[in-house]
C-alpha cells in the first residue's frame, strides 16, 4: 500500500507543487510574454527578432502547461481551475443581482 505522505500528487509534494506553478503561471507568461514582445517590436526596428521571441515565449507556455499536467495530475488541474475560478470571480460574486 502506498503512504500518502510518499506520493507527489497528494498536493504536498515538490513535483505537485512546481507542477501546480506551471498551470498557474503558463497563462501570464505565455500572453504577458507576448504582449511584451510585440510592444519591443513596435518600439524598435528589430520586429522580426522580437516577433519570433513572442512566439517562441508563446510556445514556452504551451510546454509549461503538459508539463504541469504531467507533473501535478489531475488532482493539479482540478486546483487550479478551481484558484483561477475564485480569482477571476471576486468582482463578479458582489455585483447586483
């Protein structure tokens, strides 16, 4: 029988812990990456270098993401839909009715 303290999904160890950042942190990364990219590349002259660096911050994010699901399971992903829905829901929750 396997320990619940031994298993890495069981939200306590390292490998759910970095996995659950992935999920978390791909989404900004992956569009904030870009954005930022872009603005670089309507500010300088350089707009292929830094258009080719959004899109590969992009593709990073993607990367980010199976890897996270591969590292923090299911259980991983249930939680972070679940912190992304609280966060995105405070504003909503006091609104009128």
């Amino acid at each position: 029988m396997e320990k619940t303290s031994d298993n890495p999904r069981n939200g306590t160890g390292l490998r759910f812990k970095l996995g659950l950042f992935f999920l978390l942190f791909n989404f900004p990364f992956g569009y904030g990456g870009a954005a930022l990219c872009a603005a670089m590349a309507a500010a300088s002259g350089r707009k292929s270098l830094w258009l080719i660096a959004g899109a590969l911050v992009y593709g990073l994010s993607w990367i980010m993401f199976g890897a996270g699901i591969l590292m923090a399971g299911p259980e991983g992903l249930k939680a972070a839909k679940a912190f992304r829905k609280r966060l995105f829901s405070r504003g909503k929750e006091t609104g009128a009715k």
